[in-house]
C-alpha cells in the first residue's frame, strides 16, 4: 500500500448507497483528508509540487525521435515531474507506469489516468444530446455509471465529462456533447451523470472522477465558432449558463474545467472572478481545477499574457491547479517563485487539490486499484451492457413526423428499400469522442432492420447519396430500388465527424447529396420514412412538409440499428422530446424557447421582432416529440391563487393516454414570471416527468414549486423572487400547454446558490 511506503497510515471510509451519502461519509472524514495531504505536501520540494500539476498526453513513443521520448517520460516519473497522464489506456499499461511512480520516485505518489470518456467506453451509448432527447436523468445516470465501470476496468481514474455547457446555436458543434438548450434540464442531467460517473464513492473499483466542463459560457460561442469568445452579461452567465455547474457542484463533481472562451474580455484560464469568487468562495468547491488542452498557453494567443511564464503565472492565480499538456508550470512557475511574482501559497494551494483528489480515489490507499487485467477482460461490453445501451437507444428516439399512421411499419411486409450511406455504416452510428468503442461492435440500421423484420421480407439495399461530396452517382439506383418496394426507409444526416469539437457549420441543411436524394425517393410516391442521424438540429423545413413520417434518432451507440429497428416496427414508442428548438433555417438562430419578449414581440404586423421571409415560430419547438398513441391534460390545478415568500405552491395535472397504444410522454411544467425589475423570459421549464401510460390510463402528477423556483438576478444583482403575478404551464411540449395564473406576495430574498440544496 503506498500509504505504508510513505509512512502514512489513513484509511478512507465509501459510502456504498447514493452521492449525498458519499458525500457525507467525505465530509466527515476531512480533518483526516487534511492532515494527509498536508503531511505530503510538507515533505515537497518545489519541483516535486509542480510535478503534481503537470498533466502529459501519452507515454512517449520508444521509436520517437532520438528513439528516447519514451526514456524521457520515464525519467520525468522518477523524478516527479508528472502527476497524471491522459490518453493512456489499459490495465497493463497503466499498472506499469503507476509502478514506476510508486516504487521509483521519491515520494511514491500515485498518478490519475484520465480519458475522455464521453457516452461510453466500450460500451458506446447515445451521446449526451440524444441521452438529454430522454429527458430521463435516470437513464443517464445508469449509462454513465455503466461507463465508469467499463473506464476503471481499464485503467483510467478520470473521466473529461460530463460536458454540461448551455448550447442555443446549432452550428457549434460540441452541441452534441451537453444536454441542449435549457439550464433546468441541463442542471439535471449534469447532476444525474456526475453521480453515474462517481458512483456511491470515489473510493471504489469501478468509480471514476468526472470532470463538469467547460467552465463557463463555452456554448455561448460567438457566430457557433468554436473557441470563440462569449458575449454574455453577468445576469445571464448566472441565470443561463451556470446552473448546471452548481448543480454538479451539489453532485459533488471530483473536477471542473476551464473553458476555452473569454467572457468580457477575460479568457476563462486567466478568469479569477469565475474560478475562485464564484466557484470556490461562493459555491465552496473544494476539488480541482484542470486546463483545457494547452489553455494554458492559449492566454499568449489571448493577448492577456506576454510570454509562457506571465501565462502560467495568470492561470495559477486564477484558479488552474492542473496544466493539461502544455508544461508551463513545470517549466516557468520556478523562476516565477524565485522572482516573487508567484506565492508559494498559491501553489501549495493547488497542490493541496490534486493530492486532495488522489486521496479521494483511493490512489493513495490502493494505486492499483483500477488496474485489473482479470476484469478488463469480463467487465466490458457485456449482454447486459448492450442491452442497457438498446434501451437508452429507444428512449432517446423523437419522432417529430407520422402522418396518416405511417409508422409503426409492419414487420411482414412483403418488400422494404433501405437507403442511404448512412443506413449501413457502422461507424457512424457511434458519433464522436467514442473511447475504446470499435464500429465492429456497432449494428447498423441496415441489419437491425434485417433482424427486425419477417423472414419472407425482402430488404434491399442502395447507398443512393454521399453525405461528405456532391456525389449523386448513386441516387438512379435508389430510386430503382425505391420503385420495386412496398415501403422505404431512408437514412440520412451527418457523420459522426461532423459535429463535437471543431466541427461548426455554417449551414444545418442535410450535407452532400442527400437533399437530392431525399427529392427523388419522395417523388416515387412509395410510402417512406426518414431516419435522421445528427449531432445537432438540422433545418429540415422542405422534409417535414413532403416526407410522411421522420425519427430524429441522432447517434444511438452500439446498439443503434437495433433501437430504431424496436421503434420502427413498433416494439417501442418513441417517447423522446426534444432537448433544443429546431429553426427553419440557418439564419432564425440563434433561437431558443425561453426568449425574452423584446418590445415589439413578433406578430403577423410588420413592426415586430422577426424575419419577414419566414414564419417566426421554429420548425419544431423545445420540448416537441410525438408518439404512436396520444396524450390529452388537464388544466393545471395550483394548490393556492396567491402565496407568501415563505410558501410553496403545489401543482397538479391529469395526463391521460387517449390513444390505442401504450406509450411514454413527458410532462412539461414552465413558469413565467409577468412583470419584473428587469425582462424575464416567456417562459422557463421548472419540473418534468417522463411518464409510461395504458390505453385510456389516467394519471395525477403532483409537483411542488419553491421561491426558489421564481428568483433570478435582479437591478443590484441580488438574487430575488419578486412580488407580482405569474403563470404557471404545464403540457407535451413549450408551445403546447394549459395555464394558470397566481400571485406572490412579498419580496423574497434568495442567497446565491453558494450552498446545496
């Protein structure tokens, strides 16, 4: 035990329940957790301390140049000089190097292994954005529990997610990676995957540290470009963007991550406002802080720093512990220290931080803990695995079309066309930032529908359009194919490597050929459904106008072709909702439900706020998503018409299935507040419930609503909830709903969110 090597004996006690147990068991041991970490600090040298905030990127090639590279990261080891690695995989692999580490060097202090592990590690679920489709934290939180477990069978301690950045523009393409538009639904899904992540204590074999990013504002990117900076007021930094972050906070989140953006001018690695005011003295974080890839050194490009050693000097007093790759700190914060611009105590500090997360996975008890080649072997890609993937698959899955009852198709239909390029690739049914996940282990929508359908259905198959190039050599052969079925399904959208990280569009049309391909199918007059594959909103206008029926299905994971083979054919009802609003087109973005009113709100005059080219609703609004049954409300019954500061109000609805089949909905509530100190939005989602019902069942859902739940930041910036009126919604979708009015009486002061609920 490497507690014993270095002459400590402290032990840790997990939690084996929920996170808030975890959460408590860690609290209490603290004084413990202290004077260990202080103890170690205590005996280290001031190259041994930026060590521990150097992160590297790989082992070293041994065939590198000079045939040393790898011999020099062995040398930085044993001397201290790196304190975790990223993208270094394998229980083996990462049994050898902590080795080195515990045995070599001379405070035997154990490395953090950490990998982006996104939507899966082996096991590849629906990214996060068809995950946020669900609007069922729960099932989030089960895949990314999945994942850790998968992740620690392989070596890796640490995880680069969740991603929980507040995303209004689709053409930025790490919208896939977060949970949409809106910061209730964010909020729940960060907690719910910080907690999958985390398990019941960071301590255990199959847990692993997250890592909530990207800290803060990254999805208010100007223009959807990434890395660009983000124009936002201090209102809606707080109010939009970083509601999901304290609730990952409240989840006990191990890490955070700066972002690459600036807001107002100050880039999030030189941002001590963010860093320290709000999250470590407002919200008492007290775990670490990690740079983006080489964010660090990015300050230079900034401009707010003039050379490498002002660079590492700005980060460090902003509140970056760890230095991911670029090695400023090991290499320039010594003079910095020599030459009193840099406090020991601000080192010290940071250091206190990685030890302090070390100690909490057990690294310092058990560093091989999640190094097990027995359990690398059995622990992955398992039956169950794959079949908690299928669900997450049908859950995710929003059907936004079905005219005349075109689906569920019949699975002994005599002959089906599958088309498109994206029907039999099964690579692209992953999506991006896949881990270990192979596209051998993938199924395609080609043979789950092989698999799905009757053994005297004849499925023929054309590729038709390129979705990469203008090629449209193929689209005569779908259309041959088309003509000779008695039903089409038609697969088109993106590939996996156009969205995620540096993967901004300029248009949301479908790409390459595939309109075309799409034009000619239709004008067979075969009945036919689209399948979309995409990691954002497409502008799909003409298609929901000419194509009888479309599932959004975005990228399903492993088990992709089989999920939307059960959705289908009728196996499962799609139950999704959207987690963002869909434009029309490019040029209405960025557009989001919870707008504010503008003075002149749009209308059909011609002095309103809107295009006078298009329609100035979205194609589909937050929240939209059908189903193979139908769902009828009542008009919400609110407990009270008028209520005190000290009050709450209680909220009930009937949602009954008015249709044939049993399916899931997902019950909306929103707020709106009538008149403020400053402009509120029309609307904001407060509670939801994904719900399965019978056909003919009813059911009472019962929500409690706080003051809480009607504060936001006022003139003075205090966090208030206003005397007035308001008005509370509650339906299938934000367009779709009944209301009720009540009033607050009295003005109720809310502390900053700087403790958990």
């Amino acid at each position: 035990m490497i507690m014993k090597r270095v002459g400590f004996a402290v032990g840790i006690a997990f939690a084996t329940s929920t996170t808030s147990v975890a959460q408590s068991q860690r609290l209490t041991n603290r004084p413990a957790e202290t004077r260990f970490v202080d103890s170690v600090l205590a005996r280290m040298t001031l190259a041994e301390k930026l060590g521990q905030l150097n992160q590297v990127s790989g082992a070293g090639n041994p065939t590198g140049p000079g045939g040393g590279e790898r011999a020099a990261r062995m040398d930085q080891l044993r001397h201290g000089a790196i304190g975790s690695f990223l993208n270094v995989v394998g229980a083996d692999t990462t049994k050898a190097l902590q080795r080195i580490a515990v045995e070599q060097s001379r405070l035997h202090i154990p490395l953090i292994f950490g990998l982006d592990v996104i939507h899966g590690m082996r096991t590849i679920f629906p990214v996060p954005l068809a995950e946020a489709a669900s609007w069922d934290p729960q099932g989030a939180e089960r895949a990314a529990r999945i994942a850790a477990a998968e992740a620690a069978a392989m070596g890796i301690d640490w995880t680069f997610a969740p991603m929980v950045d507040i995303a209004r523009d689709p053409r930025w393409g790490r919208i896939v990676e977060g949970a949409g538009e809106d910061p209730y639904l964010g909020a729940a899904f960060a907690a719910a995957r910080v907690r999958g992540f985390q398990g019941s204590g960071l301590g255990s074999r199959d847990a692993i540290a997250a890592t909530v990013k990207h800290f803060a504002a990254y999805g208010a990117a100007e223009g959807g470009r990434d890395y660009n900076v983000a124009e936002v007021s201090e209102r809606t930094l707080r109010d939009v963007y970083l509601p999901p972050f304290h609730a990952a906070v409240c989840a006990d989140a191990a890490t955070l991550m700066a972002s690459f953006n600036e807001i107002s001018g100050v880039p999030s690695h030189a941002n001590r406002h963010l860093l320290t005011d709000i999250l470590r003295n407002e919200w008492k974080f007290d775990g670490m802080v990690v740079s983006d890839w080489t964010g660090i050194g990015e300050l230079l490009n900034h401009a707010v720093a003039a050379d490498s050693a002002q660079a590492g000097d700005v980060a460090m007093h902003a509140g970056v512990d760890m230095d991911m790759v670029s090695e400023i700190y090991l290499h320039a914060l010594r003079a910095s220290v020599a030459a009193r611009r840099m406090p020991m105590a601000e080192i010290d500090e940071a250091v206190r931080r990685v030890l302090r997360v070390k100690y909490r996975l057990g690294l310092f008890t058990d560093p091989y803990l999640r190094r097990d080649a027995a359990r690398e072997r059995t622990a992955i890609l398992t039956t169950e695995n794959r079949a908690a993937a299928r669900e997450a698959g049908r859950r995710a899955i929003v059907l936004l079309k079905n005219d005349q009852s075109t689906l569920p198709l019949r699975k002994d239909v005599a002959s089906l066309a599958v088309l498109g390029a994206l029907a039999a690739d099964s690579a692209v049914v992953l999506g991006n930032w896949t881990a270990l996940g192979r596209r051998e282990d993938a199924v395609p929508v080609l043979d789950g529908i092989r698999r799905a359908v009757s053994s005297r259905t004849t499925v023929t198959y054309a590729r038709g359009a390129s979705p990469t190039s203008d090629d449209s050599s193929g689209i005569a052969e779908a259309v041959r194919v088309a003509s000779g079925a008695d039903a089409v399904v038609l697969v088109v959208g993106e590939t996996g490597e156009m969205s995620a990280e540096a993967e901004s569009r300029s248009r949301l049309d479908l790409p390459g050929a595939q309109k075309e391909l799409v034009a000619a199918i239709r004008a067979t007059g075969k009945p036919m459904v689209v399948v979309l594959m995409n990691g954002r909103p497409l502008a799909i206008e003409r298609m929901q106008e000419t194509v009888p029926a479309i599932l959004e299905t975005w990228f399903l994971g492993v088990e992709a072709g089989n999920a939307i083979a059960d959705v289908l054919f009728g196996d499962a009802n799609p139950g999704g909702k959207l987690p963002v609003t869909v434009p029309r087109v490019v040029g209405q973005v960025p557009i989001y439900y919870n707008h504010k009113n503008t003075g002149r709100p749009p209308t059909t005059e011609k002095y309103t706020s809107k295009y006078w080219d298009i329609p100035y609703t979205p194609l589909y609004p937050f929240g939209f998503g059908l189903s193979y049954t139908t769902f009828a409300y009542s008009v919400p019954r609110l407990s009270a018409t008028t209520i005190g500061a000290g009050d709450s109000l209680r909220v009930e609805v009937d949602v009954t299935n008015t249709g044939s089949r049993a399916g899931d909905e997902v019950a909306q509530l929103y707020v709106r507040d009538d008149v403020g100190s400053v402009t509120r939005p029309v609307m904001e989602l407060k509670r939801f419930q994904r719900l399965t019902l019978r056909p003919g069942e009813r059911r009472t859902l019962r929500w409690s609503l706080g003051i809480g739940d009607l504060a936001f930041y006022d003139l003075v910036m205090r966090r208030v909830a206003e005397p007035g009126t308001f008005r509370v919604f509650v339906g299938t979708n934000s367009a779709d709903t009944h209301s009720a009015p009540f009033t607050l009486r009295g003005m109720a002061s809310i502390p900053v969110p700087d403790r958990c609920p």
